[in-house]
C-alpha cells in the first residue's frame, strides 16, 4: 500500500497536481519507513490546540465537489480545549465501514483512508468515534489536516481505547512539564 501512495505522490509532483501532500518531513527522517517518531507524534499532541473524543453525528452537503459534506461530531470528551466547546464540524465524507488504524499504539501513520490521494484522513463513519487532534484551518474552524499522514482523526472503540488513553497521558505528561512538575 505504501508503495502505491509513493508512486502516486511521485506521479503527482511530476504533472503538478493539486492536492497531493508532500512527505519530505517523513522521506528525512533515517529508518522511519515514511513513518513519523514517536517522540514527533508527542510534540504533535504538545501542538494541537484541541483534542477531543467525538462521534459523527450527521452530515450536511456542500457546495463545492470535494469534500462533499460538512460533519458533525459531538463532544464526548474534552482532553485539551475550550469547556464550552460541544460540536466540531469537519469537511469529509461518509462511509458505511469501520476504518480503524492497524498499527500499534502510539500510531506513528494515519489510518487507511488518509494513505491515499492527499494523504489526511477524511473518511468518516456517523455513529462512529473519532480522537480529533484539532489546529486553526484556512476553510474550518478547526482542521485535523495540518501534517500528512500523521494521525490527527483516528477512528477509536471509546474512552478506553489504547490510543485515547495513549493521547490522554501524552497531554497530562505536557500539562504536568508546562506547570513545573
């Protein structure tokens, strides 16, 4: 699969297209297998202003041709964020199947449906939870597509799940450093 998303992205950058991510930060990094370091994936938890743990609840269309629906999530969990903050919305499109990341936690990939075309996740199944790693966005209030291929809108089985838990410590672990512990 791997060789098929790197044959595309170099198929891509010779005809100039659009929308095909750039994997240089992953291509200098010795070893990694286009893989991000556990130690990255940690300073992306310390980076994202919100993290939350959501279920897609609907989606709405838009007018433009890709993504083809707004998605709504609600907040199940807050790990890092506003208290007020209830209801993310994400440019996306539905699915009717599971697309759960197959790599040991801490995942240093995207899930399946971001190793293709321009490499972020943007699949989503309603009814299905989501741990969101959210930045300010160009079109979205907040995105979870500020690096390629890292895993910022992983599917997950709940508040227990490993990579939750995974998320959770990592942002008490910077809570703890930033307060002097």
């Amino acid at each position: 699969m791997l060789v098929l998303v790197l044959a595309v992205l170099a198929r891509g950058a010779e005809v100039g297209a659009v929308g095909v991510c750039s994997v240089v930060e992953l291509r200098a990094s010795p070893g990694s297998g286009y893989r991000y370091s556990v130690e990255r994936i940690r300073q992306f938890v310390d980076s994202a202003l919100v993290i939350v743990r959501a279920q897609a609840v609907s989606a709405a269309p838009v007018t433009s041709s890709w993504p083809p629906a707004r998605i709504r999530f609600e907040v199940l969990e807050r790990i890092r964020g506003p208290d007020s903050l209830r209801v993310v919305e994400l440019l996306g499109s539905t699915v009717p199947h599971d697309d759960f990341n197959t790599l040991e936690v801490p995942y240093t990939m995207v899930r399946p449906a971001g190793q293709r075309g321009d490499c972020h996740a943007r699949d989503y199944r309603l009814g299905a939870e989501y741990l969101l790693l959210l930045q300010p966005g160009a079109s979205e209030t907040l995105t979870p597509h500020w690096k390629p291929l890292a895993p910022f809108n992983e599917q997950v089985r709940g508040a227990t799940d490993p990579w939750v838990a995974w998320v959770r410590q990592a942002a008490v672990s910077r809570a703890e450093r930033g307060s002097g512990a």
